[in-house]
C-alpha cells in the first residue's frame, strides 16, 4: 500500500518545488512553537525545526509519509529570518552586499516510529549592492515573506554574484537530496 504524503509546511514554493516529485501529497502545516534551544549550533537549527514540524504533524497522521522542512539564510553565524519591516530588509540586504553566506535547509522525513533528517547547504555570494540597488529591492513585494529578506527565484536574482551547491535548496527545498531519502524511506 503507498502511503499519503504530507507537506508539514504552508510554504507556496516548498509546495511548488515537491510537485517536482510527486503531485500525490497533501499540505497541513504545523502549528508548533518554533523554540531552539541554545544549544543547537547555528547550522544545524533548520534540521532541528524541520523535525518538530514533521513530527507535531505526523502524530496526528501515524500512517503518512510527513515532510518537514525549515529554510535559514546564516551570515557571520547569525540567522536571517523574515524582515519584519521595510527597515529590517534594507538592514538585512545591506549585510549581504559583497559577502558569502549560507542558505541551510533542514529536511525531516516521518513515518511511523521511522525519521530521517537531513540539512543541505548552499553558499551564496551578494553583488556589492548600492543603496539604489537595496531600495530598489526592498520596494518590490519580494523580501518580504522570505528568510533572508531575498528570493533568489524572482528578482532577488539580481542581487546574486554566485551559488556554489543545491539552487532549489535556496529556493526552499534541496529536491533531489529529499528524492533520494523519500526514494530510501518509501519506495517511491
């Protein structure tokens, strides 16, 4: 029998990105608190979120393949999250101008008493940007619901010198390291 496949996540482009895979899979989203403790290093925080999302889900649906996923953009060890205002994007964007940072994705995959999690990370290089550059950004829709404060699939494209590692991991979702544990985990 093949299991259901849930999406614990209410993220368009992970939705986007798993249709990739399969167009067999629901989408119920965790409601969990995202509490990390201090002592979970900084790379490895997205694994630890994408696991307590899968599993808040997967106890509700025992008999289903549930996905957790949780994306971070890491810069001088520290997590850029979703700004909060047009400031906090601008602040956000200006840090990244001319330096490397990491896009880390943590995946969690439960079924049953079984899970496997795994984190895939992409090194990602900003132009130099001017403050005509930043504002120009920030005065589109795009930063603003994305970790980070950029969309490397839209125009926050533009921002980009280089990429070493998975794209659609920084889009949200490393699909073929998910296809490959899903692959191992059920079949499919």
């Amino acid at each position: 029998m093949k299991r259901e496949i849930i999406l614990a996540s209410a993220s368009p482009r992970r939705n986007e990105l798993l249709k990739i895979i399969t167009d067999e899979f629901k989408v119920i989203p965790s409601t969990i608190e995202e509490n990390v403790p201090d002592t979970i290093p900084v790379l490895k925080v997205p694994e630890f979120l994408a696991e307590l999302k899968a599993k808040d889900v997967a106890q509700s649906f025992p008999d289903s393949i549930v996905i957790g996923s949780d994306t971070a953009v890491i810069v001088d060890d520290k997590i850029l999250g979703k700004p909060k205002s047009r400031k906090d994007a601008y602040d956000m964007i200006s840090l990244l101008s001319g330096k490397t940072h990491f896009v880390v994705t943590g995946c969690s995959i439960v079924c049953g008493k079984t899970a496997e999690s795994f984190s895939c990370i992409t090194e990602v290089e900003f132009n130099n940007l001017s403050e005509n550059d930043i504002n120009d950004y920030i005065d589109t829709p795009e930063p603003y619901d994305k970790a980070g404060a950029y969309g490397i699939q839209g125009k926050g494209a533009l921002l980009v010198k280089k990429i070493n590692g998975d794209y659609f991991n920084v889009v949200g979702l490393p699909i073929s390291m998910l296809n490959s544990c899903l692959k191992k985990m059920s079949g499919i």
